[in-house]
C-alpha cells in the first residue's frame, strides 16, 4: 500500500460476520429505504465512519443462516450467498443499532429487492467492515460528489469533517423528491432534468487551493468527472478518489 494509500484509509478492521435483526423500515424519500439492524451481537461493530462499508449476504430461501464467518466459509462449496456492498449510514455505540440506506431501483437485483420488502423481525448478514476513507487534514477544501448511493457516504464524511471545513457537495438524484437534508449547502443535480454529475461540477465556480475530492457512484459518471477533474481541472491523481459504486446493465459489481 502506498503512503498516500495510508494516510486516506485507516486501518483494517478485523473482519466479522453479523447476523442481525431489523428493527426498523424507514422510507427516507421515495426511492430510499433505511433499514435499521441491531441488538447486542453488535457490541463489537468497529465502526470508523465516513464511508465505511460492509457485504451484505443473500443466502437462497429456505437455507440455514450462518452465525460465524468461518460458517460460512465452510459451505462456501455448496451454498454461495449473493453478496453486495453497503455504506454503513450510522452506527450507534450505545444502542448498537446500524443504519443502512439502500436505494430502490427498478431493475431485479437482490439487495434492493430484499430492502423493498423488509420489514421488522426479518434477518441481515451484514460482513465486515471495510477500511473507511479519512480527509486530508492539510487539504484547503473538499470536494464530495456522488449520486444517490452515496449519499449516505457522503453524510457519514460531512459528519466526520470539522465544522469549519470549507466543501463543495454535488449530488445526483431523481428529482426534488429524493432530496435529503445535510449540514452543508448541495448542489443538487436532477437527472430528470437531463443534468450529469460532471456537467454540474464543470459549470461549478469552484474554490482556489488544493482539494482532497472523494467521488462515488455509477462507473461511467466516475469516469467521466475524474476525467473533467484531471484534464479540465488540472488536479493531481493523488487528489481525486473516485469509487465505482455500481455499473449500469451489470449485476453485483
Ligand atoms: C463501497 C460501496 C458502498 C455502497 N453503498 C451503497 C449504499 O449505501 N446504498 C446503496 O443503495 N448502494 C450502495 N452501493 C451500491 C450498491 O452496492 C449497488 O447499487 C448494487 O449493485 C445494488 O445491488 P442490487 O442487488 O440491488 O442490484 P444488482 O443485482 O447489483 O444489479 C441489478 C441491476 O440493477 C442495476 N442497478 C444497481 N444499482 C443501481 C442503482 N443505484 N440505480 C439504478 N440501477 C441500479 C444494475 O446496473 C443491474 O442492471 C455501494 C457500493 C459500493 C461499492
């Protein structure tokens, strides 16, 4: 890994597997369903924040849940869960209860299936959790941007910033109608409208200085605003961390 890899991740967390209950369905806006899991099988979640994340498990109906990751390993030969990734929206140390915000979208998948469904009572094989990205503290501003599934990433690292952090949000949803608040001033870019991510940025007045940009969402959009912030904008790779959240036309990615 590299020092510049260090400095932006913090480290390993060991890696567990929790099998928990929902205990709460939140429809945050229309096309965004909040699941809360927990209990006390949760006390020793190491949750670090910003965009850390988990594998969710989606075992077929009808199979014996594993409780352990060295379970699941074992009949890994015969029963192979579907498996995705999710940003860890809040963790609560003393309550032991977990935020995961999923966004609904129209095509099958297993993960925003089960979350179109979910309800209290029903089971979560949450595994991880994954490194989570720290800002540069010597950076002059940053610059967040993402569409709706990383939004919750995006409040999890406006929640670890310092107050007095200068940012610039940029985040593409639907419409209004999927808007959610946040402690900061966002540009919020409505597809409907037929306004991309890099095209809202590119039109931005941005800050002088140097930024530490964290960027998620659909592969192509990744690609095409890493593109406008490197050749258009002038920034350094070591500047800009864009994550491919999802691919459109593919399946768990
Ligand atoms: C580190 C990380 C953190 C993530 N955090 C979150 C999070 O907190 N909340 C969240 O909702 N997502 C999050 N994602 C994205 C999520 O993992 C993907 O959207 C995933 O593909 C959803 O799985 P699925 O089973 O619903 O659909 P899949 O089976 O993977 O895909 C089925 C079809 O749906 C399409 N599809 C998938 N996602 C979307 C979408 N958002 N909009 C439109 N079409 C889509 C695919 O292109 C495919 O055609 C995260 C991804 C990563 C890598």
């Amino acid at each position: 890994m590299s020092t510049n890899a260090v400095r932006r991740r913090s480290r390993r967390q060991e890696t567990g597997l929790w099998r928990v209950p929902v205990l709460r369905v939140d429809q945050v806006t229309p096309r965004l369903t909040r699941v809360t899991v927990g209990g006390d099988t949760l006390a020793g979640f190491d949750y670090a924040g910003t965009d850390q994340n988990v594998m969710l498990y989606f075992y077929p109906e009808g199979v014996t849940l594993p409780d352990t990751l060295a379970d699941a390993r074992a009949r890994w030969s015969t029963v192979r869960p579907l498996t995705r990734t999710y940003t860890v929206r809040r963790y609560d140390a003393d309550t032991h209860e977990l935020d995961v915000d999923f966004v609904l979208h129209d095509a099958p998948g297993p993960a925003s299936d089960w979350a179109k469904h979910a309800a209290p009572g029903d089971e979560l094989i949450l595994v991880g959790p994954s490194p989570a990205y720290q800002p540069d503290p010597t950076a002059d501003w940053y610059l967040l941007a993402g569409d709706e599934t990383a939004l919750p990433a995006i409040a999890a690292i406006l929640d670890a910033l310092p107050g007095d952090a200068v940012t610039r949000v940029f985040v593409e949803v639907d419409d209004a109608t999927e808007e959610q608040p946040l402690p900061v001033p966002v540009t919020w870019v409505h597809r409907a409208q037929g306004v991309t991510l890099a095209a809202a940025v590119a039109a931005a007045d941005l800050p002088d200085g140097r930024v530490d940009a964290w960027l998620a969402g659909e592969r192509t959009a990744m690609v095409t605003l890493r593109a406008h912030l490197l050749d258009d904008r002038g920034l350094d790779r070591r500047q800009v961390r864009p994550t491919t959240y999802w691919r459109r036309g593919e399946t768990g990615i």
